[in-house]
C-alpha cells in the first residue's frame, strides 16, 4: 500500500509532489505516483459545531441558556470543502501509513488532527516539520521524518487553545449581546486589543497641551560652527526665554565639557512576521492582512523565502549554511552590487545577533531562499526587497560613529550640543536614499519628547576645548506638548506583541515576552475582526474606536471581568499552553479553570444593568436607503457569536444566532446577484466598483469577492455559481496569471475551477485540472 501525505494547501501539496513524486499523476484534489500520493486541507476541513448542533434551542440567543459548555465538543466539517475532506478520505483507506505535512507549528498540528480525529484514521503518522518550500529543504525534510506521537503535547496544547477560545468568545458574546441589546463580540485575543485602542483614545481624550519654550543658540569656534540647546527646567514663560536670548546673544563662551565617544550601530535584526507588518505598513501603508498574504504568496506559490509565520528573528546552527547559499543565489541578482560588498565570514555561528538557537521555536526568522524571483507582482517585490535587504545588512560590518558631546557656557547659561559624526557606513550602504528607512529613524525620535536636539552628519566636526566661542544667533522657538498617536497597524502590532510588559507578574509577562497578544500569524485576523464587528475604523492610516467600541470596554470592565481586556489572561493561558506543549502541564486541568472563567462571566454580566441603545449610536449621514439593524440580526451575530473562535479551527461557521426577521433583513432588490453565502447573514451580494459584497456590510458582514481574482475579470454568472454552489466551472488561466493557491507551473497555462474557500470573507482558491 502507499503512504498518503495530507499538506495545509494545494500549493504546498503540490511543491512536495514535484520533489518527491515528480512523475506523479494530477487527478486534480491530489497528485499520485509510485509511492506516495499527496493531497491537501484547504485551511480548516473542520472546526468546532457551533451551540445549536448540541440543542436546537441555541439557535435563539437567550442569557438563560448560558453558559454553554459542552461535555465533549463536536466536530463539524466546513461545508464548503467537504468534497475535499471526502477525498482524503477515500485516499486513506487505500493507504497504510500518513504523513502530517501541514505548517510546522500549532496549528498546523491542530489542521490535521481534526482530521484524524474526524475520519478516525488509526494508520501510524510521520510528522514532516520543514521552514521553506525549496527542493533541497523538502528531501532533507523526507530523510529526517519525525513519529507524530513526538508532537502530541503540542496536539493536546492546539486542542486546548482551540476550545478554550470556544467557550469564552461563544459565551462572552451571547452574554453581553443578550443583557445589552446590541451586538457585542467578545474574546480572548480581540478583547484585550480593543482596550489597548480604548486607553489610548482616553489618554488622547484627556490631554492637555502646554505650551513651552525651547532656545537655540548658534556657536562659532574659528571655522566650525554647530548648535546647542539650552539646559534647564522647560520653559513656560516666553519672556524668561527671551531674556536669556538677549542675555547671551553676541557673547563670547566657553567649552565647560566635551567629550568624544565612538560608537558602532549594528544591522537591525532578521525579520518575523510582526516586525515585517510593521515595516511594511509604515514604509507601504500595507494593513497587517495584506503584509501577510503578501508573505504567504511569497512563500507558497514564488519560493522565494522561507516560512513567513514565525514568531523568531534568529536562525539556528544548522541555518548559517543555508544563508550563506541563498547569499550566492542573490549573485547576479538586482541586488549583485551589495553582494559584492557582502562579507559571508561575518555571518557564522557566533554572531550572537543573527545565530541565537534559544530563540528560535518553531521557525527560524525569516529569510531568503536560492530560489530567484520571476514574475513578483509590485507588490511582492517591495516585501521581497524589504526582506532581502534586512539579510544582507547582516553580512556587512556595523556603521561606526564618532559622537561629540559639547557642553557650552554663555554668561553662565549652558547649552547641549549632540553631534552624531559619521566614520563608516556598513551596513547602512543598503538603505541609502530609501526614504522610508529615513522616515522610520526620525519617527522614533519624534515619538519622544527630545531633551536635546542630535545632529548627524558625515563632514568633520572637532572643536578645541581650551579655545572660546563665539554666540552669533539665538532663536527662541514656541512648542506644544504633544498628545500619544493614535494607533496605526503597524504600531498596533508592536504594541500587541508587547503587551505582556503592562503585567506586573514576572512569571506571567515571562510567559507572554515572545508571544503578546495573539501569535505572528492571528493578528492581522483580530484587527480584520475589530473592523468588521464596528468597534474600529479607518481613517487614512490611524485606527479610530467607535462609539460601540468605546462602550464595549465600558461594560465589560463595568460587568468586574475586566481580565477580559487585560493581557494577564492571555499570558496566564499562553504560559499554561507552552507548558502543556511541552508536557509540563494538564490540559484537562486547564480547561477545567477556562470552563470555571466562563460561568463567572455569566455570573457577573447577570447583574449588570442593560445600556441604553443611544450608547452605542455611530454618527451617519441620512443620505442611505438601509438603517442600522437591529440587535438580533443574523448577519451580525454571524461575526459575532464566536469571537476568537473561528480563528484556527474553531466554529466552522460562527453562526448559531436566531434568523432575521423581515423586518431586520435586507429584501432581495433589483440588481443583487444571489443570496450571501456567509452564515447566518441573510443579506445580498451585489456588484461595487472593484467587487462584490453584501448588503449587510453596515453591520459587520465582511463578505466580498474583487472582481480581479487569480488573473481573470469574474462575471455576475461566475460569483453566482461561488456563492451558490461553492464553486465556478471550468475555466482556462493564462500564463502568468496571479494563482494565489495553486497556479500554473512554470508559467504554462492551465484549467481550474475557483473555490469559495472562506464563505464568511469571500477568500478564494483554486482547484487545478
């Protein structure tokens, strides 16, 4: 009998097959030669029932029904791909041994045991952990097959995260949305954000600017001129500034200190996933989701960098080999001529700022391959450039400065000057005239309020401290005190994966350090999610709480389980999963203590007093033909119902809310092409400018498929069918054509149908001939 392989997506199943089946037969859901045959989940097959596949009475949201706690949880196939899931298993009863190839890390872990557990497949599992999809790393991956038992631990942790999430994002939703009449989503992860998002708009509310005083003097000393800031307590009187202009200004002075230190910067370290979010969205303005689908893609279909969801920013012994090859691939290259200054000795082993095996878990950061770019779309080349780049500062030696530090006196008044003089570039040689990397460094400056203004410069700067100066110009300039900024996603995101510095228990924030709020690969999701339940918006690049945002803090701080927006939950829960993943800790016992959380917050919101519905009223303009719906709605609920339980094989629809009533959902109208297929939204697609959406996106339904997919200009006749039967008919993709999961090879064309892979955001894949 044959060894059945199962990978995440069609993608990597298929890059597998080319290396170790090359002559594999395509039978379009799997590929299968001599010794393997190999097929794919696409994303999660299965997830968790949702509450009223154990009752029917659940299918009505009321608080005398909670808390809902199942003595076991069902499993319950993704309709959409069902067929899929009935491939694999009619593959497996003709195979005698599995191999688990889907991600490398928890989740990956958990795609495929519900899987297992669903089609009960008792055949012994080998266990496939790579980093990249590069041929060599595949066979290499092949010799080196783990037993799958060596991973249950992190099965059971993966097992535990998924239905704890359940049980708090169902409940704590129907709780809060029930007692207040308004659709509240509660969880985990997106809870505690909100809040970050809340206390900043409160500290910007609260803020009060004040005026102050800064005076710059302007010093000669023979041929050499420079500036020093006045030294003492801020200013608020601007005729005290003023006098110390007109006290000092024609003087003559001294050089009370001075000081030269040499200094060396070193390259900023590899790229994980968050940090390259950042980057992305404050060099591109590229939202979180988009830096990550941008990555994948990258991964996946080009081949050009290594496994994009890691939470690291070092590599491992055995990874100095592997950049030191992708350094020779990049010969030749648009990058040849920093290649030709790149020093492969200074990348070894002992770099402790590139090669740091503690600090890698399940994924080294990320990295180049020796696979070259074809065909990057301008989009993926700005994320393959930024990562590319980032490896190469690391072959090249620090930038070295000499820092003057000048202390002048003026008629006993002193003034600072910083003088930042530039000796070597290094590494900096590759970020010269990107002005994002000039905008990154003055924007962390400006995120503080400077003491002391620092000058950089390149030009020879010295001074003789024994000889006196010259005041030759004064200027006394008026300021503000500045409010904290409001969130962007990319500050979002540092924030998130810091979080755990606002705990006070050591063993807690211990527990969180690498890991904050959510993990590398869910938080774009939980800031996709803030959006779509109405409790942020968007207005240019700055996130913005809305009213019902704001009060959903409010009562669920008000309720006393304010544990739901702090961090602290998180890292209790993060700390006892790592501790189950390594087989320190119960997972029984830890549900034990999410089963007890979730009754106390039922205990606690039943006590609470209903919020007026004007609280949660947004300011809209009346031009409109739909009216916000009301508390009930389906299509709402939808999002809702679950919270963090979608994410990463929870509910496999996050419905389970009573249907709308006529007069809550929007009537069919001329011009809507079918039916939305998203669970329980009971809203219309209809055709907008660059795609097609649904009539409830006013309240939170996010559903939408861009008329621009895969290459090709899709039809009012080609979404109907994706819609209505989870799929198009056979099309033909030309050469070229943007794939995303599972496009051409080799840039030859090819038939496939499209899928609906994702009924509640209108994500697509495809499904080859």
């Amino acid at each position: 009998m044959k060894t059945l392989i199962i990978a995440e997506k069609p993608d990597m199943g298929r890059n597998i097959a080319a290396v170790i089946e090359p002559k594999a037969q395509n039978r379009r859901t799997y590929l299968e030669g001599d010794t393997y045959i190999i097929s794919w989940a696409i994303g999660h097959l299965i997830g968790l029932a949702e509450p009223d596949l154990y009752d029917e009475k659940y299918k009505k949201w009321r608080f005398g029904d909670l808390p809902i706690i199942p003595d076991e949880f069902k499993l319950l196939p993704n309709p959409r791909t069902k067929d899929q899931l009935h491939v694999i298993k009619e593959l497996a009863e003709r195979c005698d041994t599995l191999v688990n190839a889907c991600d490398a890390g928890r989740e990956g872990q958990h795609i495929f045991s519900l899987i297992r557990r669903h089609l009960e497949l008792n055949q012994p599992v080998k266990r496939l952990w790579i980093s990249d999809l590069t041929a060599e790393t595949i066979r290499k991956g092949f010799d080196q097959l783990k037993d799958d038992a060596e991973y249950d631990n992190l099965t059971r942790a993966a097992r535990a995260r998924s239905e704890a999430d359940w049980l708090i994002g169902m409940n704590g939703s129907r709780a809060f949305t029930t007692k207040h009449n308004e659709l509240l989503s509660v969880g985990r992860v997106q809870t505690p954000v909100l809040a970050l998002i809340y206390d900043r708009h409160k500290q910007i509310e609260a803020f009060d600017s004040l005026k102050f005083y800064d005076v710059t003097a302007k010093f000669e000393q023979e041929s050499t001129g420079y500036r020093g800031l006045w030294q003492g307590e801020r200013m608020t009187d601007r005729k005290k500034a003023e006098a110390i202009e007109a006290k000092v200004k024609g003087k003559p002075g001294t050089i009370a200190s001075y000081e030269i230190k040499d200094t060396k910067e070193y390259p900023w370290k590899l790229y994980d996933l968050t940090l390259l979010q950042r980057d992305a969205n404050g060099k591109f303005g590229f939202s979180a989701k988009k830096t990550l689908d941008t990555a994948q893609t990258l991964y996946e279909k080009h081949k050009v960098i290594s496994y994009p969801r890691t939470n690291s920013n070092y590599v491992t012994e055995q990874n100095i080999p592997e950049m030191h090859r992708a350094l020779d691939a990049l010969r030749g290259s648009d990058y040849d001529k920093f290649v030709q200054g790149a020093n492969k000795k200074l990348v070894h082993t002992g770099n402790r700022n590139v090669c740091n095996a503690t600090k890698v878990e399940d994924h080294h950061a990320i990295l180049p391959t020796v696979k070259k770019p074809q065909g990057l779309s301008p989009d993926e080349r700005k994320l393959y450039d930024l990562i590319v780049k980032r490896f190469l500062s690391h072959f090249y030696p620090p930038a070295e400065y000499k820092v003057h530090t000048v202390m002048t006196e003026v008629e006993r008044e002193t003034f600072k000057t910083t003088v930042k003089q530039l000796l070597s570039i290094g590494w900096k040689v590759l970020n010269e005239g990107d002005a994002g990397d000039k905008a990154k460094a003055k924007g962390k400056d400006a995120d503080k309020e400077k003491e002391e203004e620092e000058e950089e410069t390149d030009a020879p700067f010295s001074l003789d401290a024994a000889k006196p100066v010259q005041c030759v110009d004064v200027e006394v300039k008026e300021k503000e005190t500045q409010p904290p900024k409001h969130y962007t996603e990319g500050t979002l995101l540092k924030a998130m994966e810091s979080a755990g510095k606002q705990i006070e228990d050591e063993e807690l924030r211990d527990a969180m350090k690498d890991s904050g709020l959510g993990t590398p690969a869910t938080r774009a999701a939980t800031i996709e999610r803030l959006k779509q339940v109405g409790y942020v918006d968007m207005q240019g690049k700055q996130i913005r709480i809305t009213p019902k945002g704001r009060k959903a803090v409010e009562l669920i701080r008000g309720a006393g389980v304010a544990l739901l927006t702090s961090p602290e939950m998180t890292g209790q829960w993060e700390r006892r999963l790592n501790e189950i993943s390594r087989g320190q800790a119960s997972a029984d016992t830890f549900m034990g203590n999410v089963k007890k959380f979730t009754r106390q917050i039922i205990e606690k919101v039943h006590y609470q007093r209903p919020a007026a519905k004007t609280d949660f009223a947004k300011p809209e303009p009346a031009a409109g033909k739909r009216t916000r719906a009301a508390a009930g709605s389906k299509s709402a609920r939808s999002a809702v119902d679950a919270g963090e339980a979608t994410q990463g094989g929870g509910s496999s629809r996050a419905g389970g809310a009573p249907k709308a009533s006529a007069a809550v959902a929007d009537k069919p109208s001329d011009g809507t092409i079918a039916a939305c297929p998203r669970p329980g939204c009971g809203g219309r697609i209809f055709m907008g400018r660059k795609g097609y959406g649904c009539s409830n996106y006013k309240t939170g339904c996010g559903f939408v498929v861009w008329k621009e997919s895969f290459g090709r200009t899709l039809t009012d006749a080609m979404v109907k069918s994706l819609v209505e039967k989870g799929k198009t008919g056979k099309l033909k993709f030309g050469a070229g054509a943007v794939t995303g999961a599972g496009g051409g090879q080799g840039g030859e064309p090819f038939e496939a149908r499209i899928l609906l892979s994702n009924p509640v955001t209108g994500g697509l894949a495809l499904e080859r001939e």
